[in-house]
C-alpha cells in the first residue's frame, strides 16, 4: 500500500504472490514487500502510473515485510497488529496509523540503543554530560509513548468507524477513552466489550505515564537528577518524577537497587518499549473479538520488522530482570567493528 487512492488493473495485481483476493471498497490491495522463502530473496515494487514495478536485487534494511517465516529468525520480529490490519483491514488510513505506531516502537527501541551508547561513552571517556543527555532521551521517550497511544487511538477509531461506529464517533485521544470505565464506553459508544477491556487493561500505566510526561512538558518538571554508574545509569526514585512507576509497574525490585536507593533507568526505557509492544499485540487480539472479520487478501503470511534495533526487542525481559549491564554486552559488535 505504498500510496493512496491509487488505480492498479487487476492483471498487476496478479504480479503479488502473496494475494489471494481482490478486497472490495473501502478496503484496498496492500503491496507489501514481500520475503520470498525459496529464493530467499526480498521482493519490492513500486506503483507507477498504474502498474507495478518490481526493484530487482534488493534488500529490505529497515522496516516492515511481508512472510511466511521470518527472513532472519535471530533478529526479525512479528508484528501481529500489522498481520491483523494488512489481512483483513488493509486501508491506507489505517495501514499508515499502522506504519506510525511501528516507528514510535522503533524509537522506543532506539532509546535503549542510546542508553547502552551513552553507557559506553561515560565508562570510556568519563565525560559527565552524559547523564544530560540520557535526561534529554527520557524525556523524549515519555512523549514518544504518549504519542503512540493517540495513534493507537486513530487505529479503533477508523475500524470502528467503518463497522457502523456506534452511538457516538470515538475520541481522538486515548486519554478520554481512559477517562471512563469499561461499562461506560460500552454504554456510549456501542464499544464490543473486548475493546472495552482493552481500555481498563492499558489504563493504570499509560495514566502514570502521560502524568510524568505532562509534568514534564506542561509544568516545568525535569529529569536532571541522574547518576552514571559503571554498570548503567540510574535515579532514586523518591526523588525523581519516575518513582509513581514503581507503584503501577513495580518497576525496581529491592534485590535491584542499589546503595542509596538508586535504580536502573534501562528499566523505564525497557518498560515504555514493552508497553508499546504489548499494546499493539493486545490490540491486535481485542480487534479480532471485536469485529466480524473481512475475508483475508492473503493467506498464512506475518508482518515481519526488521531494524538494526530489533535485538533490543530479544532482550527486553533479559534486561528487565537484569538491570544493570556493562555495555560492551550490549554493543560489542559496533565496539569490534570500530576498533
């Protein structure tokens, strides 16, 4: 679905392998690119002037594919909302809110690349800004997660929408869905009581996080009381913004921290990529209770990501139990390449 509203004949679309039906209005073909498991090759094309033209000898860097098994099993990773809304509910709104949530995930991810950078750099060289900059990442990563949910908003919205929308059109903040319980969205907008749940499930710790980024972009609040330790950075929780967290997500265990109380910061920036994608993976389940489903336009095939950040997504409980690392476990590969 590389754009809007594009024509394309049917005997173009013929030249997807992975199609298996012609989707009826509003619905529409997504062109995927599409991992090809007995050439072991990736497969793109583009669309131009209405037909599709394939790029020969390519390879897929960074983003999303389509396949029946991942391309690259160590390191790519399923997105099953994608899979969900590609399959069944392939519309160009809805696929692009679809591609925005992905890179909000992605930044999520790349937040817990810089802080393992960050790490190397202060245990190399020692510089004190360091602990400047991870405040400005943290900062960046609360309103990066609020973002997400508001596109996750614009996600059920649409799908709701289009199956009939209720008494009422949606918000289009997540936050006002949250602002009510279950039983009352369901009451108002004719919300299916999986999706419903959806919103009870999310709304604790997505609360306590818009309330520490409001802090912080709205009332002057700031991260700045942060400390570079050998083996990563950390706050003490009563005294900084981040501590509510401990109280939705019991985020520091006793054994984790500590002299002083202090407390991993790679456990905040591990738990808002987690939430993200588990939200999406929750999402993806509530969705599939919720509405008749369309017929497929492919058949077994997931969406794949593939990013340089995708180990991040394999590590998260290793890091979420651990804590504490010394970089070069993290990015020995880049220290041996540079060096």
């Amino acid at each position: 679905m590389a754009e809007s509203n594009v024509q394309i004949n049917a005997e173009e679309l013929k030249k997807l392998p992975y199609l298996i039906r012609i989707p009826e209005p509003p619905w529409q073909v997504p062109v995927l690119p599409y991992y090809d498991p007995t050439g072991r090759r990736f497969r793109l094309w583009s669309v131009v002037n209405g037909q599709l033209v394939e790029h020969k000898g390519c390879e897929l860097v960074q983003g999303e594919y389509l396949a029946e098994a991942a391309a690259f099993p160590d390191e790519d990773y399923p997105l099953p909302l994608l899979t969900l809304v590609c399959r069944h509910f392939p519309c160009w709104g809805v696929k692009s809110a679809c591609d925005k949530a992905v890179q909000d995930l992605i930044n999520g991810l790349g937040f817990i690349e810089m802080y393992f950078v960050f790490l190397h750099h202060w245990t190399t060289h020692g510089t004190d800004r360091m602990t400047d900059l991870v405040s400005i990442e943290l900062e960046a990563a609360f309103g990066n997660h609020r973002a997400f949910y508001d596109v996750i908003q614009d996600i059920v919205a649409r799908i709701h929408l289009w199956h009939g929308g209720g008494k009422a059109q949606l918000p289009v903040s997540f936050r006002k869905m949250t602002e009510k319980q279950g039983d009352d969205l369901i009451t108002k907008y004719s919300l299916p009581a999986a999706l419903a749940g959806f919103y009870d499930a999310k709304r604790e710790l997505f609360m306590a996080c818009r309330s520490i980024r409001d802090a912080v972009f709205h009332h002057g609040g700031t991260f700045r009381l942060v400390y570079a330790l050998d083996d990563g950075f950390a706050v003490a929780p009563s005294q900084s913004l981040i501590g509510k967290l401990d109280e939705v997500a019991s985020l520091w265990p006793n054994d984790k921290r500590k002299q002083n109380d202090l407390s991993s910061l790679l456990a905040v920036f591990c738990l808002l990529a987690q939430d993200m994608f588990s939200t999406m993976r929750d999402l993806a389940d509530c969705l599939g209770r919720s509405f008749p489903l369309p017929a497929p336009v492919f058949a077994n095939e997931q969406m794949f990501l593939r990013t340089g950040f995708a180990r991040h997504l394999h590590g998260l409980n290793d890091y979420m139990s651990t804590h504490w690392y010394e970089p070069s476990r993290v990015l020995a590969e880049q220290i041996e390449r540079k060096t």
